[in-house]
C-alpha cells in the first residue's frame, strides 16, 4: 500500500472551478479497484493551494485508474506542485 501526497497551486480567482473540475475524478477514483482514499481539497490558509491526498493498495491499480491522465484544462490550470509518492511500511494508531 503507498500514499500520494502533496499540494497543487492555481491561481487563486480559479481555486473553486478547479476543484469542481476534479469532482468526477474524485468520485471515479473512490469507485476505483484498489482505491483505499482519494481526496483533493482546498488549503485553509493559502488560496492557490490545494492539498492531494490519495491512498491504494497498488501500483497497478493506480496505473489502471490513471490511464491518460488528467484534462488538458486541468493540467494548464496548475502553477506548481509538489506531490509524492510515499511507500507504507506499517501502520498503527496515532
């Protein structure tokens, strides 16, 4: 199992519409085989930013849900990133 995390920038005037752009793939991914979370939100603090949080049982399956990627209107939308993948060794209670 691995978690992508990180934060998108946009202009902050286009925040909202970005993010009502991503509801389908939002919706899509939580449906997805191998799904575990998938959620993409607005920054409390900082108005261009959007924080990326998605968690799945493989590569495969990420891949597979994946496919081409994202809209070309979302990807032109984007100012920066910095999103991660990170590996899960373990997991216990906080």
């Amino acid at each position: 199992m691995f978690i992508v995390a990180g934060t998108l920038y946009v202009d902050p005037a286009e925040r909202d519409a970005y993010l009502a752009s991503c509801m389908e793939a939002v919706r899509a991914a939580r449906s997805a085989p191998g799904c575990v979370d998938f959620a993409v939100s607005a920054d409390l603090i900082e108005p261009g930013r959007i924080n990326v949080y998605e968690r799945w049982e493989s590569d495969e399956q990420l891949l597979a849900f994946r496919g081409s990627g994202p809209a070309e209107e979302q990807v032109t939308a984007i100012r920066g990133a910095e999103v991660h993948k990170f590996r899960i060794s373990g997991v216990e209670a906080p």
